[in-house]
C-alpha cells in the first residue's frame, strides 16, 4: 500500500471515529452545516447569546460575501441590528429553528446595489420596533436576483419586505403582524411574489407600484393573504390585499384573499393588468378593483362572496378603457341602504363598467343594489352585457341614459327576481325609466336591448 493511500485511509478512519465520538444531533447539525456552506460559528458567533452580536454577524456575512460561499446559521436566537448584505451573500437557516431578533436601527437585512443575493429558511422577527419611512425590515435597492425564500418575518415596525429597482422572486414566505405593507416593490425588473402566507398588515398586504406609469410585469400568484387593516386612513390607498399603482402588465393570479378594509385586488393606472382566477371573501369595498388611467384590464374567473362592490372597472374621465369582465361569480354583496328602499350607488352592485369593455358569462346573485351597471352620466361607450345570470338583485342591468352616453348592447342575460326591472335606465346613480325589458317600453337609441330571458 503506498503512503498516500494509507494516509488517506487513515484520515477517513480519524474522521469517522470522530463522527462516532459526536453526539447524533451535533454530528448530524455538523454534517448539515457543511453541506449548506460556512458555520457561522467559526466567526465567533454564538446561537443563542444573550448579547448583540451585530458585529460578529456582519464579519461572517463579509467574509462569505467576498469568497462568494453560503453562509449557514445552525438554530438558535441572534441578536442583532441593522446587516449590510453585499453581491453574493447567501444566508441559509433552519427553517422555524434560525431566528434573527431586531435590536434597532433602519433595517435589519439591508442590501443596496447587491445582486445574487438569497435569504432561505430565517426568522426575522422585528420586535415592533418602529422602521423609518419608505424603509423595510427586508430592505433591498438596485440589485438583480434578489431571492427570498421559505422564511418567516414577524413584528415589523413599517414595512416587512420593500425593494426598488429589483428582479428576483419571493416566494413560500410567512409574513405576520407587519405595522405597515408586508411586501413593497417599486419599479421591479421582473419580479415573482409567490406562494406567501400574508396576516394581519397595518397597511396593504402586497404593493406592485412605480413612480411614473410604465411596464413592469410583475407576476403576483398563489398568495394567501388575510387580516388587512386600513390603519393609515385614506380613501382607498390602504386596506388592500394587492395593489398594483402605474404598473403595467402584471398578473394577479390564483391568490386567495379574505377579510380587508378595502379592495382585493387594486390596480390604479395600471394597463394591461391581468386579474384571474382569485377566491375573495369578506372584502368591504370594491372587491376587484381597474380604476384612473388605465388601457386594457382582464378580470375573469374570480369568485367573491360578500364585498360591498364585486367589480368596478372606472374612471373613463381620466382615460380607463378597454376591459373583459367574464366568468365571474359574485353574490352575497353589502348593501348601506335597507334591502328594497333604493339601490346603492357606493355598494350592493355586482358588476360596474364604463368603455369599451365586454361583460359576459358572469353569475351574480343576492346584489342588494345592482346586478351590472353600464355608465355614470355621459361617460358610456361601447359596453356589451350578454350572457350573464343575475338573481335576485334590486334591478338587473343598469344602463345609463343621461345626455351624452354612448352605445351598449344587452342582450341574451337570464334575469331573475329584480322588483325593480330587469333592465332600467339611469341618470347617475337614480333610475329614472321603466323596465326597459317589457314590451312596448320606452325606447333609447343608445341602449340596444336584445332577447333576455326575464323571470319576475
């Protein structure tokens, strides 16, 4: 045998008498921690300490950073303030074991012009301490390939996560007891948020938004996001699941939504914005939500059961146009005035719509107000309503008939239990003709009512 064989040999053999010697626990957390990458213990930081380990913590970060190796924290508490994440850092914990508790300062995780950077399977936990404005727990600034994922953040004082000028993915994250937005993305570069679990925000659970109106893209799927408060006030700013501001192309997709302020979803100003295949409940404003100047919006296969307003897609005013409103199911809306006295113009209406925009397929029951309204005053144009089913509303179809209002076809919609009238004509917010479905009513050259079948 030659003497580097038998060296070897006898390495291996020092090595594995030595795994034998460790505890089962230490040699399976040593066997772990050198598969992940560097232990941060060997930089003198200690889990579980009593002391703030700021500094111990941000020479293991440097170091790792600048050899571009994983840095992994074995279980255990951390104390500590604010960390400056540079390009390269990976930062990998025991998911629900790692734990970084916050002992103050403008951020915990910072990171400016850092790109390549991971975060997976830490606990942050913020201690409700107070962040400074427009700053995150998470705080991230021009970098590319930012990857957070699979951790918790818990307690924080502002925001949780806020990013500007990013591209990379946040996903399977558990966002908690967040003072202010659970994650804030300005002027992304191709950004996914994903498959989180948002609670109990002070603000907006997730925020797509830019400082001027323009592409963006971000994908927004598969979210669970509940407990959403409007505690900054406003008129709609706040209390939202999901808002999108001047971001265009985003999809807003197969997210789950309960119990908020205000909108489910909310897209202001942003064209092109796709908002499919979401499950909403217990909303007490506008459910889903494309308002100001926006061009081109898809709302379709969502449900929502009880919101004071299903759909509202508005502001021709300001330039919003063009939308697919189909194959949405929504009942069981709040009304503001007693059920039969007079319909809602701020609630109990299913569908509103205003140009250039298809209504088709949808199913509407129990609408104190409304089932679908075309139009307030002259801002009408070319609006289709055909094929939708509306059950037990206050009046069917609302059509505006006021100077100046454009074109809409109705058409071939089943019609049921509305006292009011199946189809009616509206000045603003009051109906002002009969039932337009009746034979021999009153006919307007701007309403087209084709074959409907009505059960009153």
């Amino acid at each position: 045998m030659d003497v580097n064989r038998r060296h070897l040999l006898g390495v291996s053999a020092a090595g594995a008498a030595g795994a034998l010697a460790m505890p089962p626990d230490a040699a399976r957390a040593a066997t772990l921690t050198s598969s992940l990458g560097r232990d941060i213990t060997q930089y003198g930081v200690r889990p579980g300490s009593p002391d703030d380990q700021t500094r111990a913590l941000q020479r293991a970060i440097d170091e790792a950073a600048r050899t571009q190796t994983p840095l992994a924290l074995p279980g255990g508490l951390y104390r500590t303030g604010m960390l400056r994440l540079e390009s390269g850092t990976q930062l990998i914990g025991v998911r629900g074991a790692t734990k970084l508790v916050f002992s103050g300062g403008a951020s915990m995780l910072s990171g400016e012009g850092a790109d390549r950077v991971g975060l997976t399977g830490i606990t942050l936990d913020g201690g409700s301490i107070a962040l400074p404005a427009r700053r995150g727990l998470i705080h991230c600034l021009s970098g590319h390939d930012i990857r957070i994922i699979d951790c918790e953040i818990t307690g924080g004082g502002g925001n949780a996560i806020w990013l500007e000028q990013i591209s990379g993915d946040v996903s399977g994250n558990i966002i908690t007891r967040t003072a202010a937005t659970a994650v804030v993305s300005f002027d992304a570069r191709g950004l996914i948020v994903s498959r989180n679990t948002i609670n109990v925000t002070g603000d907006n659970g997730i925020e797509i938004l830019r400082t001027a109106i323009g592409d963006d893209g971000t994908l927004v799927t598969d979210n669970r996001i509940e407990d959403i408060k409007a505690g900054a006030g406003g008129s709609g700013q706040y209390g939202n699941a999901i808002n999108v501001f001047r971001a265009g192309n985003v999809i807003v997709r197969g997210n789950r939504i309960k119990n908020c302020d205000y909108s489910a979803v909310r897209g202001n100003s942003a064209s092109n914005i796709q908002i499919t295949g979401n499950s909403v409940s217990d909303v007490r404003e506008v459910a889903l939500y494309s308002e100001f100047s926006f061009q081109g919006a898809v709302i379709a296969n969502n449900t929502v059961d009880g919101a004071a307003f299903g759909v509202s897609v508005c502001n021709f005013n300001e330039g919003g146009r063009i939308a697919v409103v189909q194959g949405n199911i929504i009942r069981n809306l709040l009304a503001k005035r007693p059920i039969g006295t007079a319909p809602d113009d701020d609630a109990g209406i299913g569908i509103y719509v205003e140009a250039d925009t298809s209504v088709t397929g949808n199913v509407i029951e129990n609408a104190p107000s409304f089932g679908i309204v075309a139009g307030w005053g002259k801002y009408l144009r070319d609006v289709v309503i055909s094929g939708n089913v509306i059950r037990n509303a206050f009046a069917g179809v609302g059509v505006s008939v006021a100077a100046g209002a454009g074109t809409a076809l109705v058409n071939n919609n089943m019609i049921s239990e509305t006292p009011r009238g199946a189809v009616v004509g509206l000045d603003h917010a009051r109906a002002v003709t009969t039932d337009l479905s009746v034979e021999g009513a009153q006919r307007f050259a701007q309403v087209a009512i084709g074959t409907n079948a009505v059960r009153r």
